[in-house]
C-alpha cells in the first residue's frame, strides 16, 4: 500500500499520522471543518466567512448601503455559482463514512458550501450558515438559493457573460461590474433579502454556537481539519474540550493558533489524512 501523505519528510508525516490514530482509537469523535477541507473541491479559501469577495464586507454596510449591498449581490452569486458546480471530494466523503461507521458523532463547519451534506453526513451545525438559502430581513420568507439566482439572471442578463463580468486573480469582483445591478427583493413584501451566512463582524447564533458545544460535549475526541482557527468560535470550541481534557488532533496546512493545545497536529491536505483515519480508524476499533 502506499503511503497516503507525500509530504517533504514523509517519515515525520507517516508517523504523526500514527499518533493521531492512536489519539483517536476507540473514540466518538466530534469535528470540526474550515476552507480547508473544500479546497480540493475547487473552493479557493477566503478568510471572510462566507463572502466570495476578496475584503469581508460586514453586515453593516451590507445593510445600510445600496452599493455595498449591488456589489456584495454580484460576487455573492458569482460565488455561488461557483460553489453550485463544486463537487465533494474524498476528505468529505471520509468523514462522511466515519459517521456511518460510529467513529464520527457530527461536524461542525465553518464553511457555507454545503459539502459534507452533499457528500452524506447526517449530523453537520453549519456555524457560519449556508450558501443554500437567503432570506427576506423584513418578513422571514426564506427562499431556495436556486430560485433566487434564476431571477438574478433574468433581470441581470450580462452576469451570465463571462465576458461581462472582471474576476480579480483571487475571485473577487472588481466593482465595477456591479453597475446597473438589479438587487433582488423579496417577492413575498418587497424587503430587503440576506443570504443565511454569518457575515464578517457578525456572531455566530447563540443557538448555533450551543449545538456546537453539544456535540463537542458528548463526544470524547475533537478532529480539526482544514482549519487555520483564526474564527474565535473555533478556538473556543478547542477550549471546550481541552478543560475536557480529551484528545485534540488538528490536520492543516500550515500553522494554526492553537497548534501549541493540540495532542497532535499533522501538517498536510485535509483529504489525504482524512481518507487515510477512514480507513485504520475502524479497523482499531475492530480490534479492541
Ligand atoms: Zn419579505
């Protein structure tokens, strides 16, 4: 068999690998996921929670501002047609399959991409909300993101010309583009609509971020992967189950704030690491 991570020492890599198997062995595992993960999906990874644009715009100007709110529209639905055409990858398929197999009680995500659904996990607390829906701040009305954006494209044709539209090199969307943009409204009163994202500045839901506790409570492991913890919700996640004192792996590229708490961290690509847990992770709890 090969070695699952090619990695510049892959002796340091094969046997970090190891000692986050052992960390987890026989465990019910809690995770929690960043861009990371999605990266392999073609989702290149902002810092902003949510906003496909390259500065986070915050729920303020979003709000309170016509042209934020014109260009925050067009990058938000350049951005998801992007994340529509994305596909799961093997790092969301693994976890998927370590739920199936009891290993795995849930994941909570940072990212608004939809992708461990997609690829079958059952229990997913969506801390920084979904792509997948928007809804009217004046009413409530929630509506399905693909309904929204068929009428984005009907009463904005030229979004739908590539050539039309100034992509920045990391995806961002040149302002512009965004003239002449016709924001949609809701069709139940006319209100102002917001995609169901927690948006730069904003707080994760009290009750959002209690499901999270949940889960990391009842489960006796904390997986991070694809993470960089620079999100205060997840460094508080961390802290939950260190003052537990169960077990912390973090798998990431490059550093991340709380390397120094971790029990192990293994720095390399999410999807690698996780199909490789999926596979030895079930057969040491066959074997105990
Ligand atoms: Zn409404």
């Amino acid at each position: 068999m090969h070695d699952p991570i090619s990695a510049a020492s892959p002796d340091t890599a094969a046997d970090d690998l190891a000692r986050a198997v052992d960390a987890l062995a026989g465990r019910r595992v809690a995770v929690l996921t960043g861009a990371g993960v999605s990266t392999d999906s073609g989702i290149p990874d902002y810092r902003g929670a949510g906003a496909p644009v390259r500065t986070p715009m915050t729920a303020q100007q979003f709000l309170s501002n016509d042209d934020a709110r014109r260009r925050y529209w067009v990058g938000s639905h350049l951005g998801w047609r992007a994340f529509a055409a994305a596909r799961p990858n093997d790092g969301h398929r693994a976890l998927a399959d370590l739920e199936r197999s009891g290993i795995v009680t849930g994941i909570v995500t940072q990212n608004v991409d939809g992708l461990h659904l997609r690829a079958g996990s059952r229990r997913v607390v969506e801390l920084h909300g979904t792509m997948r829906r928007v809804f009217c701040t004046h009413c409530g009305q929630v509506f399905d993101r693909r309904d929204l954006a068929a009428r984005v494209e009907h009463d904005n044709p030229w979004i739908t010309v590539p050539e039309n539209v100034e992509l920045g090199p990391d995806g961002d969307v040149l302002p512009a583009t965004s003239d002449g943009f016709v924001i949609p409204a809701c069709s139940v009163c006319g209100g102002m609509l917001k995609p169901d994202v927690v948006f730069f500045g904003e707080f994760v839901p009290v009750a959002k971020f209690a499901e999270a506790e949940q889960l990391v409570r009842t489960s006796d492991a904390l997986l991070i992967a694809g993470s960089s913890l620079v999100v205060n919700s997840g460094v508080r996640l961390v802290e939950r189950a260190r003052r537990r004192r169960v077990p912390v792996v973090i798998v990431n590229r490059g550093a991340t704030k709380s390397d120094v708490k971790a029990t192990v961290k293994i720095d390399a690509g999410a999807s690698e690491v996780l199909r490789a847990l999926a596979e030895t992770l079930p057969l040491r709890a066959a074997s105990q």
